[in-house]
C-alpha cells in the first residue's frame, strides 16, 4: 500500500478529490435552491415557526420513507470526500471527521435558512439534521476506509482502464440495471408491506408478458442481458474466442443477476416481481453466450464498435419516446415547451426531488458518454483536436433537442432541458477522457496495434 500511496498522495490527487468535492457541493445548493424563485412576500416568521414540525424533530409527524432516505444519503458523498481529502493532508481522523461534519452542517444549514425566503421551497430542521448525520456518517466512512479507497480506487481504474476497460463499462452497465430495477428506492423490511408486494406480483409468465408490448421486452430485457453477457465474456481480455465455459458461466451470471435483482422488488414499496422480467433476461443472456461461442469471434472489432454504437443509438431512441403514442395536439405541444425557469439546468430533477433523477441523471451522461468513447474509437480520433470537445457536445446536444422535441408529440411523456444538457455533459466526458492502449489496437483493421497520435 505504500508504494501506491506515495504515486497517489501527491498535490494532484489531494486536488483531485477536492475538485470532485466542490463539483458535489455545487450540485448539493444547486438542486436545493431551484427554481431560485425569491418571494417577495414570503412569511419568513411562519416559515420559522414550522421549522420543526417534521419527523424526527417531532415523533407525531408523518414520516416520508424516500424524505428520510434521501436526506441520510444525499450528504454522504460530501462527508466522505472532505474527510478523505483532509486525511491525504495529514490530519489527524477525528479532526478530520469533525472538519467534514461540521462542513456538512454548515452547508445544509445556509441551504434550509436561504429555503425560507424561496416560495417553491420548504425548510425544515429535520432536514438539517439528517443532513448532519448524513454527512457525519459519511464522514466515519471517509477516515475509516477512504484512504484505502482512494488508493486503491485509483490504482485499480488506471491499470483496468488501459488493459481492460470492457470491466469498468460492464460494472457501470450493472449498477445502472441494478438502479433501474430498484427505483424507486424505497427499502422495505416491514412484513406488511413485504406481503403486498407478493400479493401484486405475478408468478405465471403469460400475465406478466401482457404487461407491456414484445418490442419492450426485446428493447429492455432481452438486449440489455444479450449485451451484458458478451461484456462479461469480454472480461477475459485480449482473448478473441471465447470458451464455452467462460460463454455458459457469463450467460448464468448474467441471469443471476436478474433473478436477484427480481427478488430485491419485494423489499421495495411500491415495487412487485415478475417471472417475466427473470425469463426474458435469461432468454437474453442465454443468446448472448451463443453469439460469444458462434459468433464474437468472426466479426472484426471494427464491426464489434459499430454494432455496439448502434445498439445504444437505437436504445436510446427507443427509450427517449417510449411508448410512441404520437398525437398531434397543439395545446399538449405549447403546454410542453419549457418556460424560461424551466431551461436552467437540473430543472425537473431538483423540483422531483426523488432519488430516481440522480439515476435519470447519471444514465443520460453515461449513455452518451459511452456513445462518444465507441465512436472515438471506431474512426481512430484517439485524440481530438482543439475544439473537439464542444464540437461533440454541440452535436450531443443537438440529438437531444431531437429526442426531446419529440417527447412534445408524446402525451405520456414531459420534455426536459436537463437532459439535454446531460447529454452534452456526457459527451464531453467522453470526447475528453483520454484513450486506453487496448482501443487503439480495436480501431484497426485485423487487429492491428498502432502507435497513438500525440
């Protein structure tokens, strides 16, 4: 571990984890202010007088299970990092566990006392407080384990990224299934609630199909687990022909993997399983180990980039306009344009206020993203030119005017900006990070490795 600290605590990495701190600190007030709208005659005193009217401050009031869980999680990340960066600087953990709680403290509380004077906004001192365990907790975990995972974090991201980036993208494409099985984020161990869950679940198959149309099943289920499963394949490195062993073990873990996510539904309000979704995620991942075994290597990895580029494409189409009930309907199109506050960044994921849109939010960027990187990839811009990045994250930007001008013809569905602006982000994220050794060898024809462009 020493020699990995001494490449790693160095004034770039105490930086880094600065700059990410203050990026989150940023995102925190950001959100909690929105939309910025400062009353002019706002009952300050009133306000104040409510102050503590909310659970846990008073044991009497209604409890709001995602209230709670996302204000004992939303601090953290902050804790965590202002602890760990003060421990790369040499103070002491106690210190530095009070340093970053009385940090989280502060900020939750200049954000609740601001929140009295905004009419969209209510403050509330339990919503301090759970911010300030939230960032205490955060804060334990920073001193106790963050050095260690920072460390280790980094070693491991830069060697895995070189020589097998394909693990880190299948990690991210897990957490996001995962997230998006999980949603609303609601945990549940009470029996009751656990019961209802069962009571609304389906267990026969054809009923749990009827549920949703076949090119849903096809689009969500079975290719995502049909991708999941050649990327776990892909896990073996440079080995252009899979084995049969490492086809089946990828296509039964991919399977695991929905089966337990499934499971997980049970102890989520207001969520309820489905044989379904655990029969058409194995038929996915049962054909994603025949394309590894027959398939994967007879295409040429130019090939492989295009196909991966299209199939995201065609995703995100798919999930962007999702269920394509068109209707023509000028007074649904002029009630979706955005008004002038609905253009600021973050928008509708700050006045939602739900842990959903930081998955919304984290999936728009990685899919372009992720979209940006394959394209870098497949035409050999393993380094753009001055300019590069914004000329990507104009076109991004671009694409996501299109998929949310359409959503105006969907009555279903309510435009956002914000996306907008995570699809440029993500593209710009992908335009600039900087190209793994392996990908310059994909980018060629036969496999061929070449020398990158400086």
């Amino acid at each position: 571990m020493n020699s990995i600290e001494n490449k790693h605590n160095d004034p770039n990495s105490i930086r880094l984890i600065y700059v990410f701190g203050m990026l989150y600190a940023f995102l925190l007030i950001y959100a909690s202010l929105m939309p910025f709208d400062i009353g002019a005659t706002h009952n300050i005193e009133k306000t104040f007088s409510r102050f503590w009217d909310d659970w846990p401050i008073d044991p009497n009031a209604d409890i709001s299970g995602s209230d709670v869980m996302s204000n004992l999680l939303l601090y953290m990340p902050l804790g965590w990092i202002v602890a760990v960066g003060g421990v790369l600087r040499g103070v002491s953990g106690p210190v530095a566990m009070v340093i970053a709680t009385t940090v989280c403290m502060l900020l939750s509380f200049a954000v609740e006392m601001t929140q009295m004077i905004l009419d969209s906004r209510f403050s509330s001192g339990a919503d301090w407080v759970l911010n300030t365990i939230s960032g205490a907790l955060g804060s334990i975990a920073g001193v106790a384990f963050g050095k260690r995972i920072w460390f280790g974090g980094l070693r491991w991201f830069q060697v895995c990224w070189q020589t097998r980036p394909a693990v880190i993208g299948t990690l991210m494409f897990i957490i996001l299934l995962a997230a998006d099985a999980w949603a609303p984020y609601l945990p549940t161990l009470l029996l009751k609630q656990i019961w209802r869950s069962l009571e609304g679940s389906h267990f026969n198959a054809l009923e749990g199909l009827a549920l949703y149309p076949w090119h849903w099943w096809v689009m969500t289920r079975i290719m995502l687990y049909m991708l999941l499963t050649v990327l776990l394949v892909s896990w073996g490195g440079r080995k252009d022909v899979p084995s049969l062993g490492v086809s089946i073990g990828a296509s039964v873990g991919a399977a695991g993997l929905a089966f337990v996510l499934e499971i997980g539904k049970i102890f989520i309000a207001s969520r309820t399983f489905n044989i379904a979704n655990v029969l058409t995620s194995c038929f996915g991942s049962l054909a994603g180990a025949v394309i590894a075994i027959f398939f994967l290597d007879k295409v040429s990895p130019l090939r492989k980039l295009e196909s991966m580029c299209a199939v995201i494409f065609i995703y995100m189409i798919y999930l962007w306009w999702f269920p394509f009930d068109f209707t023509w309907n000028v007074d649904n199109i002029q009630k979706g344009l955005p008004t002038f506050i609905e253009i600021l960044p973050l928008y509708h994921y700050a006045m939602g206020a739900e842990l959903n849109h930081i998955r919304l939010f984290v999936q728009s960027i990685f899919l372009l993203g992720l979209l940006t990187f394959l394209l870098r990839t497949r035409f050999g811009w393993t380094r753009f030119k001055r300019g590069g990045i914004f000329i990507s994250a104009g076109i991004a930007g671009i694409f996501g005017m299109v998929l949310e001008g359409g959503q105006l013809l969907l009555p279903s569905r309510t435009p956002s900006m914000t996306d907008v602006y995570c699809f440029a982000a993500g593209a710009s994220i992908g335009a600039w990070i900087p190209m793994p050794k392996i990908a310059h060898e994909a980018s060629q024809p036969n496999h061929i490795a070449h020398k990158p462009i400086d």
